[in-house]
C-alpha cells in the first residue's frame, strides 16, 4: 500500500491524499490552494489516473478540502464521492459559490487588467464552471457516521465525527495488504472539545498509520477568557464609537457560531439589540443545512431547539442576498454588526465592506478565524498600514481585534489528547496541514514526549505503508 502527499503539506491549505493499493485506488480530500504562495497548484493537471478511481473520500465541505472536486469531474473524475449527508448538502453549496465567484473575480480581473494594460500571474478565467459542478453534484454519496462502506477491492472506511464543522468527519481506512488488515486514520481538521453547536471529536483504540492536521501544532491556545465576555466586549466598544463591527466569516460554521453566541448575549441584554447583518448568500444557505442535520447537533443545541430558543437565529438577524442590498448596508448609519464572507478576506463581499470601512477609525474589523499566509486576512492582522482591496492601496485606520476561543482547530494539547486516545503507538504519523514550523514542532512533540515514530512529508513525496 503506497500513500502520496498531494496538498496540505508544509502549509495549511489544499487537502489531498492518494492512496492505492494492488487492487484499490482511492484519494481522501481534493481541496484548493488558498494562500497566495501555492495559488499556481491549483491550475497544475492532476497526474493521478482519474478514470480508474474507485472512490473518493471527502472529510469534509470547506473549500481547502472538497474545492477542487469539480476540476478533477473535468479532467476526467468518474468514481463516487463519498461523504457524510450533512457534508454533502454543504459541499454543493460550497462548489456552486465557488464556481460563482471564480466567474465574478475573472471577469472583474480581465477589466481591471484591459484598464491598467497589464497581465495578472494566473489566467484571468474560473477553474470550473457551473456546469462542472452540475457534473460533480451527482457524484456525492451520503455515507452515515460508522457505516462500514466498501471503497473498493480490499479497501473498506468508516467515517467518525471531526468535532471541527457540521458533517465533519475523521476517516478510518482497513486495507488488506500481504494478507493482512492495516489501519490508516486521516484525521481531516480535528476541531475542539465542548464547542456549540455540534458533537466532539472521535477518538481511536488503534491504528497502524495516522495523517493528522496540526494547524496548531506549535502552541496551546491562550485563555482569554469566553468567547461571550470578548465579543461582548468588542461589540459594546463599538457602539461606544459610533461605528460598524465588520466580521469576516467563513460561511460554515464559523458563522453559525457566531449567531449563537450573538443571539445569547442579546438575549441576556448583555450587548444591545442592535441590527446583526448576515451579508452572505452561502452562510444563509448553510443554516438552512443545519436545521436539517439537527442530528449532528450535540445534546446543548438539540436542548435549545426543544426549548423554543432557536441557536441559529434571533429578532434583529437579517440576511441579506441581493447584491444591492448589500451594497446599500455601505449607506446604513447608526451601530450594526456586519458579518460577510470570505473568513480569509480573500472573495466575497467582505472585500467590498472593507474597502468601504477599513479607513474608518469609529469601525472594528474583528477576525474570529484563521488567517492563512499571504491572503488579505492576514495582512490586515499582521498589522500592515496599508493593504491593497479591489486594485487600489486602502489606509488601515480602523480598529483591528481577533478573539480568540473561535477557532474550528484544536491546539497541540487537544492534538496530542485526541492522539493518545490509542492504546498502542502507531507504526508512523504522519504530520500535515500545518505551516512548515507548526508541523515541524508537532512532529518533534510527538517523537519527544510520545515517543512515537512521526515525520512531515513532503510535497508530492510517495510513502510505502508497510
């Protein structure tokens, strides 16, 4: 059995792994480069023999994991594509907003470009369509929780809860090699213990080899104190100054979480009931998805729906669709939190809300997520004076906070918590998803304080799994 690392390796984005045996072949995840250093993977052909595919394994719907899916449908993809059913409803959504906003920021390049008479780095065209997704869509399998399900010949997986999004799943691979059964765990985004909405992650008795994120692989995250008391802080300090709280979102969970906790300190009249605007077609989308998949929810959340009090919404929450609606949110006056996608800055409508708010020194721009190298989120983040929105050079003077507590990822703690749930080492783990020197420190943790085999590979590096 032979394994190749194919995105996610050294940095955090592009999730792809092959995995083929003498008679099996299959790939968990086909994600998209986010960050700006790896953009040119995206475009690069994939040399895996797609025809002979038995299936693919998606862990989960966010881009940097099933956004690729569509291109690989085009260059030749046929087999099934199997995934949880609540990730399935959501990698759909994510696939057509994907593909509609390649479409918009090509077509919006190719004018900017004729206007300044230059030429960008990458084609000034999608990577898929529309229709590529409506050639993807039927390809989704909905597989439940821990049903064994045959992958191919000699190739079985069950699929267990990540803990990290609605429909998450860390994937439980058996294969027969040389007459025998291994094990190989791929972790996927392995999320943290008691956070709203959905169900902790899943732990393992055994496995022979582990492919595990480490996102957070360096650091143990700090107490800040609740997300409530912080946000609550933030949101109040911003009605103080007269101005917009500005919150970039991913539209999967990321979202959702925060309508939780807004919705409760308004409840509890501990932030004033001030408008809350969803500015994202995809995030209201994706509630709908959950109050579908109320069975992925954790005993907290199904308690609140029983009770009466919706998690997932609040008098005073409105989303907004229309484009110029959304435009029109730039003329509102007066106080008002305003969430939009994308979380990283990097498309979507929150460039448009920054490019309009950013040089205000009354607004807050407030990340609640992880800010990839090189994208827009960051940049802002990392404190640049100036940053550069829809082709022209923006002053940052407004207020820049990141709470902490938000994040879908869990720290090395958890990491190494979620690890020594097996009560034997593993043959090797192996260590990706994570910037080069998070991976590196996981990896040293791991051989140090485990002592247990462990590596990081490296991009496009073939293993033999004995």
């Amino acid at each position: 059995m032979k394994i190749q690392f194919l995105g996610a390796i050294r940095q955090v984005t592009g999730s792809h792994y092959y995995l083929e045996t003498e008679a099996a072949r299959t790939i968990v995840d086909c994600g998209m480069y986010q960050e700006r250093d790896y953009l040119g993977r995206n475009w690069v052909e994939s040399a895996l023999p797609l025809p002979q595919l038995d299936a693919a394994l998606l862990t989960h719907a966010h881009l940097d994991h099933c956004g690729l899916l569509p291109k690989l449908v085009h260059e030749g993809l046929r087999c099934p594509v199997r995934t949880t059913p609540a990730s399935a409803d959501l990698v759909e959504i994510v696939l057509r907003d994907s593909a509609k906003i390649q479409a918009e920021d090509a077509a919006f390049k190719i004018k900017r470009h004729q206007k300044e008479g230059r030429r960008g780095p990458y084609p000034p065209r999608p990577l898929y369509t529309d229709k590529d997704v409506d050639r993807t869509i039927p390809l989704l399998k909905r597989t439940p929780y821990r049903a064994t399900i045959e992958v191919g010949p000699g190739l079985r997986a069950q699929f267990h809860d990540a803990g990290h999004i609605l429909g998450s799943a860390m994937i439980e691979i058996e294969a027969a090699v040389n007459g025998e059964t291994r094990t190989v765990v791929f972790s996927g985004d392995i999320g943290q213990w008691d956070r709203p909405l959905i169900r902790d992650p899943s732990t393992f008795r055994r496995a022979d080899y582990v492919v595990m994120e480490s996102t957070y692989g360096d650091r143990v995250h700090e107490d800040h104190g609740s997300v409530e008391d912080q946000l609550a802080k933030v949101v109040n300090s911003t009605v103080e100054m007269g101005g917009k709280l500005i919150v970039p979102v991913f539209a999967i969970e990321r979202a959702q979480e925060l309508i939780y906790y807004l919705g409760r300190l308004i409840r509890e009249k501990r932030i004033p009931a001030l408008p809350v605007i969803l500015d994202s077609p995809m995030a209201s989308d994706v509630i709908e998805v959950f109050r579908r998949h109320r069975d992925c929810f954790d005993d907290e959340a199904n308690a609140l729906w029983e009770s009466g009090h919706s998690p997932l919404g609040f008098p005073g929450l409105r989303t907004v669709r229309d484009v110029d609606d959304s435009k029109s949110l730039n003329e509102m006056g007066g106080p008002a939190v305003i969430m939009a996608t994308s979380g990283m800055c990097t498309a979507g409508r929150i460039k448009h809300h920054l490019a309009h708010r950013i040089s205000n020194p009354h607004d807050t721009v407030l990340f609640v997520g992880y800010q990839a190298r090189g994208t827009l989120g960051r940049q802002i983040l990392d404190g640049r004076p100036e940053v550069r929105i829809h082709g022209r050079n923006r002053l940052v003077r407004a207020r820049v906070l990141q709470i902490h507590g938000f994040s879908g990822h869990a720290d090395r703690a958890a990491l190494i918590r979620w690890l020594s749930a097996l009560e034997e080492p593993p043959r090797h783990v192996f260590v990706c998803h994570g910037d080069e020197p998070q991976a590196l420190s996981l990896a040293e943790h791991i051989r140090t304080e485990l002592g247990w085999s462990a590596a990081v590979p490296r991009y496009m590096q073939t293993v033999t799994l004995d």
